[in-house]
C-alpha cells in the first residue's frame, strides 16, 4: 500500500483530517528515508565491488545486466530491517480496531510499543511478522527497479543531448522503473500485506482465543496466498496495480530526478 493510500483510509474509515491520518502514516513517512539511504548506499557499494572483481572484459564496457540486478537486489534486501517493522505498524494502524467505540486511533510510536510487548508471545520477530516474503518482494523488486532504469537511461541517453532533454529522459526513465518494480512483484504485495493485517487481527482476539485454551497460529505467507486464489484467482493477485503503477511512476521519476541532480552537485 501506499502513503496516499494510507491518508485516504484513515480519512474514509475516521472521518477525522490529519490527525488519525497522519497517525497510520507515521511509520511510512518516518521509516522512507532510512529507506532509501539503505538501498541506494547499499546499491551502490555492491556494484563498485562487482565492478573491481578481476573480470576479463574491458573497464569502459557498460555494466553487465546481471550486476545491475543483482546489486538492486542485495540493496532491496537490505532495506528490509526497515521496511518489514514499518509496514507491520502501518498495517496495524489501518486495520485497528478499538475495543472501546470512540477510543483516540493509536499512533505509530503506542503501536510499536504494543508489538515490543507482545514479543512474549512471539519474540523480537514479532516486529518482523511477514518479514520473508517482505524480504523477497523487496529484492525482486529493487533488482528490476535498477536494470530497468540502467537499461533505458542506457539506451536513451545520447552524448550530445540537451540539458532539458536529459531532464526529461531521467523522468522518463524513473517512473518506468517505479512501474516495472510494482508490476514484477505486485502479487508478493498483496500476500505480504494481507499477511501481516492477518497477524495485527490476531493480536485483536488473541486473548480470547488463549482463554479458551486455543494456541494462537501465526498465518504463513502459502495460506494467505491460497486464500487469494481461492477468493479472487489470478486476478485477485493484481487488484489495484492501476492505481499502485500511476503513483510509482510519478514519485519515482521525482526521485531518480533529485537524486540524479544531487550527485551531479556532489561531483562537482
């Protein structure tokens, strides 16, 4: 889910403008920068010692494809010591449900303490309850999040080109990769999300449940996943890519503008 997305529930479910909103949206807005700090340090540093192995092919050649990939992939899997607690809190927030009616939305900071304490029941992964298939869709989706925008600023960037026209190419080129990173693992989303909404539901009933002498179960990424197909087949895998694929390519051509822009400053 997205951050807009997360101020538009919160809006629909509270009725109720910032506040709650800005509660459920703590975690990501927080959690964002440290983000991509982590993946484009960890990008880059992963493709400079790609690139000095002793290799065989000349230093000028452009980089190989696969070292592009696997360098977004090591990055988008290292991003996800912050990514999988973030987007647990976030979900938490979206699908609390007060026992009390009219009880205040939590914020991002109560709910992260109310994870930490049940870690009694499940541990210091109790913070990372869906963390796997986080992990996984993170690294897929970086590792094409890179080679594609490699690839088409490779291929559509020429030596002579105007200043504007390089503006616009990195634009381009920027908000293709957003889209190409949601569409490659857009379905891992949505198991990931249900999964740790699942999770935040147990913690909700897990008292009654243990009162009834019931263990509570922690859902596994193939149930959820079957649930899916069983409700919606393939296609329930990919409901609301549209809208994911118009936001990814705006905030991503942004992104690759300001960063590119930045290391041009730092360079010079």
């Amino acid at each position: 889910m997205l951050i807009e997305t997360v101020y538009l529930m919160c809006f629909v479910e509270h009725q109720a403008w910032p506040v709650e909103a800005k509660n459920c949206a703590a975690a990501p807005i927080a959690g964002y920068g440290a983000l991509n700090g982590i993946l484009f340090f960890s990008y880059n540093r992963t493709l400079h010692l790609l690139n000095s192995a002793p290799t065989t092919s000349s230093s000028s050649s452009p980089t190989p494809d696969w070292k592009t990939f696997l360098a977004g992939a090591i990055g988008g899997l290292a991003t996800f010591v912050v990514s999988a607690p973030t987007e647990l809190v976030k979900c938490r927030a979206q699908t609390h449900i007060p026992l009390n009616p009219g009880a205040p939305q939590p914020n991002s900071w109560t709910i992260t303490k109310q994870l930490w304490r049940e870690g009694g029941r499940w541990g210091l992964p109790g913070l990372y309850i869906g963390g796997g298939v986080t992990s996984v869709r993170d690294a897929v989706g970086y590792g094409f999040y890179f080679w594609t925008y490699d690839t088409l600023t490779t291929t559509l960037h020429s030596p002579a080109e105007s200043p504007l026209r390089a503006h616009l190419i990195t634009l381009w080129c920027g908000g293709l990769a957003g889209c190409a990173t949601w569409t490659s693992v857009f379905p891992l989303d949505v198991v990931k999300t249900r999964l740790q909404a699942q999770a935040t539901q147990l913690s909700t009933i897990s008292s009654i449940e243990e009162s009834h002498g019931q263990p509570l179960q922690r859902p596994s990424a193939w149930a959820v996943g079957r649930v899916v197909w069983q409700q919606g087949g393939w296609a329930g895998f990919w409901r609301g890519l549209g809208v994911c694929n118009v936001r990814a390519f705006v905030v991503n051509a942004v992104q690759w503008s300001v960063y590119e822009s930045a290391m041009r400053m730092l360079a010079s």
